[in-house]
C-alpha cells in the first residue's frame, strides 16, 4: 500500500512538472503573440494616419490646381519645350534606345574582332561575327 502511495506521488510530482513547463512555455508564446499584435496594431494605427494625411494633401494640391486662379497660367509659367518640337522631327524615345542598342551591338562587335584577331581566336571571330547580324531583321521588315 505504502508503495503504491509512493509510486502515485511520484506519478503526480512528474505530471505536475509537465504541466508547469507547458504552461510556462504556453504563457511565454502567449505574451510574444501579444506583444506582437499590440505592436502590428499599433503600425497599422499610424499608417493609416499618415495615409489619411497623404489624402489631404493630395486632395489641398488638386484643390489648388484647379483653383481659378491657377487655371489658364500653364502655358506662361510652365516650360513647353516638349511640346515645341513636332512629332515629326523629334525621334520617339524608343527609337532613339533602338539606336543606342545598335550603336552598342556594333561597337562590342569590333572589339571582339580585334581581339579575335589579336589573340589568333577564332571563337571570337565567330562570336564578332554573330554580334554583328542583327537578330530581329525578320521583326523589323514586318513592322
């Protein structure tokens, strides 16, 4: 009988152990999560302040843009440089990166024929020769 006593007590002691820890740690992740939420919660709150404020400005700028007192003053007070070249004579932006990227292409196709030549590669001649074919002639014809 006294054995069997023991051997509850013992049972009991271990189980109380394993329950203190779980609840230690269970309090501990408890705590984290809610120092966590507390702190997101909190960013939130001020982001949307800060958003809210952001708002009016934008809303004050379109206010005073269109203000009649600004209306018609553009023209005087803005620059117009762009728009004083005609559509003709003004190559389009991506015309001009076409150029740039041609100008490249040929550019890196003599450097590696000297080099090819330089150094008695024919790799490279190869490689010179390839830089320099346009792959999107086909494209361009099309368009």
């Amino acid at each position: 009988l006294k054995a069997k006593t023991l051997q509850a007590k013992a049972d009991a002691t271990g189980d109380l152990q394993d329950t203190t820890s779980t609840r230690d740690a269970d309090q501990k992740y408890l705590d984290d999560l809610t120092a966590t939420c507390e702190q997101k919660a909190s960013d939130f709150g001020s982001r949307q302040e800060l958003r809210a404020q952001e708002i009016e400005a934008i809303n004050k700028a379109i206010d005073i843009i269109s203000s009649s007192s600004v209306k018609g003053h553009a023209e005087t007070h803005l620059p117009s440089l762009a728009q004083q070249q005609s559509a003709e004579s003004a190559p389009a932006l991506a015309m001009l990166r076409a150029d740039m990227h041609v100008q490249a292409q040929a550019r890196v196709a003599r450097f590696l024929s000297k080099k090819g030549k330089q150094l008695g590669s024919r790799v490279l001649s190869a490689l010179a020769v390839r830089v320099s074919d346009d792959p999107f002639v086909k494209v361009k014809k099309m368009i």
